[in-house]
C-alpha cells in the first residue's frame, strides 16, 4: 500500500484522465442461482501505488471530490450498461455506493435521476448502497433526498447494516428499502455463535419489515446454506464471483 498522500491534483488528474473506472460484482439468486444484481465498486485502473479502494474513496472525501467520482463513475457505468444491455435481465438491480456526506449535497438526487435518465429506463432497478463510515443525519434534507430518490423508482439500502454507523436507529429515522449484511458476520456465521445469532436477527428484522436483505463476503458453499435456511436468498461474494471489470462482465454474462 501507498504511503504517498494523494492530494486533489492527482485526484482531479485521474478523473479527468478516465483512470477511475467502475468493477462490478455480482449478486445471485440462490434459489434460482441467476444472476440478480451488479455492485459498482469503483477501482483505480492504473493502480501504479498500489492504493486500496477504501483509501482511495477516503481520499476522494477529504479532498471534497466524492461527487465529480461518483458521477463520473456512473457516466461510465452507463455507458457500460448500454454496451452490455443485450446481456442482462430486465430488472437487474444495479447498486453503487454512496457516504453519507454525499446524501446531504444538494445536487446528489439530481445527479442520481440524471444518470437513470441515461439508462434504458423500465429495465434496471437503480439501489443506493448508502455507506456506514459517517453518520447520516437525520435532517430534513436526508429524509428529503431518500423520499425523491423512492418516488423515482430509486432503492436505498444501508451497507454494511450493524456495523460502523450503520445501526438500527437509521430504520425507524428514514425509510430506507433494504440491508446489506456486512462481510464480517458472514466470515464466522458458521462457526461462531454471536455471528449467527446477528444474522439471524437482521434476517428476521428485515422480514418484519419487509425489507430487502442481501449478504455479501459469501465464501464457502457452507456459508451460502446457512444464510438460505436463514432467509437471505440474495447473496455476492467470491463464492460466486470477485469485481470484474467490464470486460470480465462480458465474458462472465456470455462465456465463448
Ligand atoms: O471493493 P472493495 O473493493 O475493496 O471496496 C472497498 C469499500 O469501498 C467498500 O466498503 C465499498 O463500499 C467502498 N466503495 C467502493 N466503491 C465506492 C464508491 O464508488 N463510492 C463510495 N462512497 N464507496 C465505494
Ligand atoms: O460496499 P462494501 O463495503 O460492501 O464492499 C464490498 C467489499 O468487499 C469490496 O471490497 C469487495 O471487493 C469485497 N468483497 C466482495 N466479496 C468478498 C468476499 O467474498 N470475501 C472478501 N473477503 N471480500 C469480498
Ligand atoms: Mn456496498
């Protein structure tokens, strides 16, 4: 990993450069083993420091450059989607990440509907994974942003639900459409107690509520069962398949 602090120049160059590109990982439905959904998750194609995704998105933060990438991720993913759309299933949801920081400019929901706008529109379920690294406040502007974003058709899913930020205040402050279970739960549901025990509480939360419910970091074949019998029959995690770039997506959507 780098040690160099990457400051705004280099951040706007790489931009500007088209150097940040999205990956994309799958999310299957087990009970079908299709195809369900796609992640963006955002890479540095030239990589050349070795920087890791989550510095990366820190630097991005902190530099106040967030918005110009995820917009500029999603142009990209976009256009990916248009070049690919023979390929996927209709109502595929199709989720990219977004901090919280991020909900409360005032050009996130216009920025989001644009990009809708840019896809083949009845097709794709666009999802926000709203990130847990910050908190989100509950200001009339977030509650606003969600409630647009939903009358549009828009999803918001709370990523990583449990952890960090991300705790069980945020369902009954906004309304939100559905969790992510975290990596971390999943890496011990099958060997250790406390791990089930909190799967199994966000699976039966999520059905009280009638929330969608998607686990990710699925590794092990024993791992998939087990969050079945639970409930959550939308899993991601190399157990199906890592982030691949778009052209890894495209043999992966129509194998030679
Ligand atoms: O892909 P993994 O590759 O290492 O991603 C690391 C973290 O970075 C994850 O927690 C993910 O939520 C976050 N992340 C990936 N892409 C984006 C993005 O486009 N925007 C934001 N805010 N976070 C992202
Ligand atoms: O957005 P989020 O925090 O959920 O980011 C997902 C992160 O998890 C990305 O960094 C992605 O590359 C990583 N990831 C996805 N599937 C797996 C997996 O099965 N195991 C592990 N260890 N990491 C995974
Ligand atoms: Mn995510």
């Amino acid at each position: 990993m780098t040690t160099t602090p990457l400051n705004s120049i280099d951040l706007y160059c790489a931009l500007m450069m088209g150097e940040i590109v999205p990956w994309y990982q799958p999310m299957i439905d087990t009970q079908t083993q299709t195809l369900y959904g796609l992640e963006v998750l955002m890479r540095w194609s030239l990589d050349a420091e070795n920087v890791s995704p989550v510095a990366l998105i820190g630097a991005f933060e902190e530099n106040g450059l967030l918005p110009e990438m995820t917009q500029h991720l999603l142009r990209q993913v976009a256009a990916d989607m248009n070049d690919l759309d023979t390929l996927l299933p209709a109502g595929l949801h199709l989720s990219f990440n977004v901090s919280p920081s991020q909900v409360a400019k005032p050009g996130f929901v216009f920025d989001t509907l644009s990009f809708l706008a840019a896809l083949p529109l009845e097709k794709y379920r666009l999802v926000v994974e709203i990130t847990e690294e910050q908190p989100l406040r509950n200001t009339p502007e977030v509650v606003g942003a969600f409630l647009k974003l939903q009358l549009a058709g828009v999803e918001v899913y709370l990523d990583d639900f449990g952890t960090g930020c991300s705790n069980l205040e945020y369902l009954e402050q906004f309304s939100v459409d559905g969790v992510k279970v975290d990596q971390r739960f999943v890496k011990h549901i099958c060997t250790k107690k406390s791990s089930t025990s909190i799967v199994a509480m966000v699976a039966g939360l999520a059905k009280a509520q009638h929330l969608g419910i998607i686990a990710e970091g699925v590794e092990t074949v024993r791992q998939s069962q087990l969050l079945s019998d639970l409930g959550i029959v939308i899993q991601q995690g190399h157990l199906f398949s890592c982030a691949m770039s778009q052209s890894q997506l495209r043999n992966y959507l129509s194998p030679e």
